[in-house]
C-alpha cells in the first residue's frame, strides 16, 4: 500500500499556542501536539453517528470514531479544517 502523503500540520505546545508546523509522520514519531478536529453527529434523540475505521488503517483498525474529523494543516484554522 503506498504511503499517503499529507499537508504540514500545526504545531503547538501544551496551551495550543501555534508554534511552528510539521509534516504528519514526523509530529507522530517525535510526539508533538498538533492540532486536530472532531466531528459529533448527534440526533434530537441523543444518538450518535459513528463510523467503523478500517481494518486496514495504522492507528485503531477496526474501532468506532466519531462522523468525521482530521488534522489542521498549515494556514488551517479549527474552523476551516472542520469545513473541508
């Protein structure tokens, strides 16, 4: 399988305070805090949309997760990345 390559994502420290960017794999390897979104579909009736992650996906194959979500990328805003 060939490797997805993704955009730089935002870095911040411990208060999510931006300080600098960085590819994916390279925050992941080294532990960085980078930002990230979540999306939560929830129904008049309290029920939540969920979908199950791949079996084939590095991180939790085969778990349930939220609707849908992602990685801030560099010039991303939370709110811009939600949108896209």
């Amino acid at each position: 399988m060939p490797e997805i390559k993704y955009p730089p994502v935002v870095i911040v420290d411990e208060n999510d305070n931006e300080i600098g960017t960085a590819m994916l794999a390279d925050a992941w390897r080294q532990g960085l805090y980078h930002r990230v979104v979540a999306i939560f579909i929830i129904d008049n009736q309290g029920r939540m949309l969920l979908q199950l992650r791949s079996p084939d996906v590095k991180v939790y194959p085969n778990r349930w997760n939220q609707a849908a979500g992602g990685h801030v990328d560099e010039g991303q805003s939370y709110e811009t990345a939600t949108a896209s």
